[in-house]
C-alpha cells in the first residue's frame, strides 16, 4: 500500500473507532501484574485546593483564613477525625472511609516549588525532581519492573498522546471514548476483509476493536462511554471504561485518567459552586469505577492526585491562586483507610509556607513509592535508581496499604 495513504487510513481506523475526547477526561492504560493487583492513577490537572477537598475545620485559623470558602459549618460535611473533614460533595469518597478503605495524605506536595502548571505537571508525571529532566514517565518505568504476562498486551495507541506518566520503553495503549456513530457490524467486517492482507491494518484494526470492546464492558446497563459522555457524565464514563479494562481477566491492571478544571482562581465557592460541582464529578466517577470494578476492587489502590495545591486565603476574586501543598487520596480494597497519614503543619501565618500557602511535609513521591513497593510489590533499589531518582531521603510512608 502506498505509505501516504497507509497513514491517513491508519490515522482515520484511530479517529472512526476511538477517536474524539472525553470533556477534558482521557484514559491510558498498560500491560503487567503482580499477583492480579490493580493500580488506577487519577491525575487531577489544574491544581486542587486540598483546603476545599479536606478542609481542617478544627484547626484554630482555618475560619479566619478561608473567609467564605470556611467549610466549618456546612451541612453534609462529612467529618473524618478532631480535625479533618471532606467535602460534602465527596459522598461516595466519605463511605469508603467508612468502610477503611479511603486514607488521605494532607500537606503533600512534589518536590517543585514554583507555580508554574506546565513545569509542576511535568515534574509530577515525570518522577524527577526538577521540570523537563526526562522524557519518560514515572509509571512507564515502574512498569518495566514488573513481570510479563504472556497473552496480555496494550500494544496500540488511539485518539490523543499517551501523557507524560506513561511514556517510556514500556508499550503502553491509549483509549479516547468516541464521538462518531457505532459503526455496523457488516461495515466492519468488509473493512476487515479490505485490509486483511495489509499486515499493519489489519493488527491495528484488531487491537482498536478489542480496545473497545474491553472499554465497553465495563458501562454496566449497556450504555456506552461516549452517550455517558453526551449526557454530561465525562469522568464517570471514563472511570467505567478504565474499568472495564482493568476487570478482564487478559486486560491491563494498570490505569491512568485526568481531568482537568481545577484551576479555581475566581468564583470557586464553597460548599455549592464551582468546585463543589467538580468534586462530586469526581465523587462520581470513582464510584463509577468501584462499582464496575466489582470483586477487583478488593485488590485495587487508586492514587488521586495534583500538581500543586492553592493558596490557603480567598483572594479578591472569591478564588485561590496557585500554591505548595494540596491533599491527595488513596482508595480501594488493598488500601489500608480511616486514617489521615503526614504531618499537619498549621495555618498560622508563621506556619504557612512563603506566608501563603500550606506547607508541604510530605512528598508526594514517598507516596508513590509506597504504594509501588508494597502493593505492586517493586524493589526499592528500581523504584529510588530507576523510578523516581534522587529520591532515597524521601521514604515510605508505613502503613499505608493492606499487607
């Protein structure tokens, strides 16, 4: 075939099957196990105010510094301990702690201290220290230590690139929901027939049906990602597709999806508003993906994260500027919940880091680690001189998965 027209139909096959995106939601995914483990990063582009998330109302200069964004007497807060609560919009969030399968990491931050989204995102996803040292990501090259599975591959790349976590030597499969109509079954078939001696074709047209279908599988009712995605439910059509990958016994156990919106400079709100909305999207969509999980939930750990946190006042715009610290959550059934883990630094204004923001005093890397070494079950030697480098001063943080 000629190779001009090879691209442009391998490109078209991409968009007809998989293409479009999901409201500022994408999926990735990757091959490997450990002993049938699950392993979802949500990546959370934009910067969440973890003050918001898991407001400190007992702490003695949280109402005077939030203002109107103070959480403290709101009805549906869920509390968690004497001083931490979660957002009433996080309900299903609320319900895993419950049932201890839902901890929390406050004050926890990646090692850069600037407030730049593109460097911070690029050191949060790339595992280093400081922005643009690598061009591979932190997962990609935690993947490279686990075993291979004969059988299970995630060898084709659909819709937008694979974020930066994901890049590496590691091959690695990128899933975008569709937004052109299902295509029938009989058009389907010829353009398998058409292409069936084109080796390249006809593999990459294999791999975007079983990509489908194992995104499919997981939208419980039979309702399909792009008409949850119609219907205003990105994140949850995503989690439920990342789901659906994850719970095939010949799919990955690794998962990676984002969102973006988190960037809350005005207009922010506190218990109803902007970002109370945004929470429970969120809220939602990892119910989603608990649900459709179904008994893999009981060996899954989900990391949600951001790149920095916010400042810890309102500003003159009722929103928060980019800032340091932020709070990240661990659920699932391999995680051992019902705890808030890191040190609480305070809010007074000696306490805050740059007289702004909340300090960080824990890295976000020791989390990751953790969660790689004891659940996933890779070396420290891989994870502190391959995965993340430079970072043996940082530790683990004991505790924090189910043995």
């Amino acid at each position: 075939m000629d190779p001009i027209r090879r691209r442009v139909l391998t490109g078209s096959l991409a968009v007809g099957l998989a293409g479009g995106g999901l409201l500022a939601s994408r999926v990735s995914f990757a091959a490997g196990d450990s002993a049938d483990r699950r392993f979802v990063f949500v990546l959370l582009r934009g910067a969440l105010d973890g003050l918001a998330a898991v407001p400190a109302v007992s702490d003695p200069d949280y109402m005077r510094l939030r203002g109107e964004l103070d959480l403290s007497g709101t009805a549906g807060l869920h509390r968690l301990d004497d001083l931490f609560a979660l957002h009433p919009s996080l309900n299903f969030l609320a319900q895993q702690w419950a049932e201890r399968q839902l901890a929390v990491v406050h004050a926890v931050a990646t090692p850069y201290r600037e407030r730049s989204h593109f460097d911070a995102q690029d050191v949060l996803a790339s595992g280093y220290a400081r922005p643009h040292a690598a061009q591979s990501g932190w997962l990609n090259r935690a993947l490279a230590g686990l075993p291979a599975e004969r059988g299970r591959s995630a060898g084709v790349a659909l819709g937008s690139n694979v974020p930066l976590v994901m890049r590496g030597p590691v091959e690695v499969a990128s899933w975008s929901p569709g937004r052109l109509p299902d295509l029938e079954g009989d058009t389907l078939q010829r353009i398998a027939q058409m292409y069936g001696e084109d080796p390249l074709l006809s593999q990459r047209l294999s791999e975007a049906l079983a990509a489908d279908e194992m995104a499919g599988s997981g939208n419980m009712g039979g309702g399909a990602v792009a008409a949850g995605a119609r219907a205003g439910a990105q994140v949850e059509g995503t989690a439920r597709a990342a789901a659906g990958f994850l719970a095939r016994a010949d799919g990955p156990r690794v998962a990676v999806f984002e969102t973006t919106g988190w960037d809350t400079h005005a207009n922010q709100g506190s218990d109803k508003g902007a970002l109370a909305l945004r929470l429970a999207a969120l809220d939602s969509g990892l119910k989603a993906l608990h649900d459709a999980l179904g008994e893999s939930w009981d060996r899954t750990v989900v990391l949600v994260a951001t790149e920095f946190g916010r400042t810890a006042a309102v500003n003159g715009t009722r929103g928060t500027d980019h800032g340091t610290a932020a709070a990240a959550f661990l659920l699932g059934g391999a995680v051992r919940g019902g705890r808030v883990f890191g040190q609480w630094p305070g809010l007074k204004a000696g306490d805050l880091y740059q007289g702004r923001d909340l300090k960080p005093t824990t890295d976000l890397r020791a989390v990751i680690k953790t969660v790689l070494r004891d659940h996933l079950q890779l070396s420290q030697p891989l994870l502190e001189n391959a995965v993340f480098p430079d970072s043996v001063a940082t530790g683990y943080v004991p505790g924090l998965i189910q043995a």
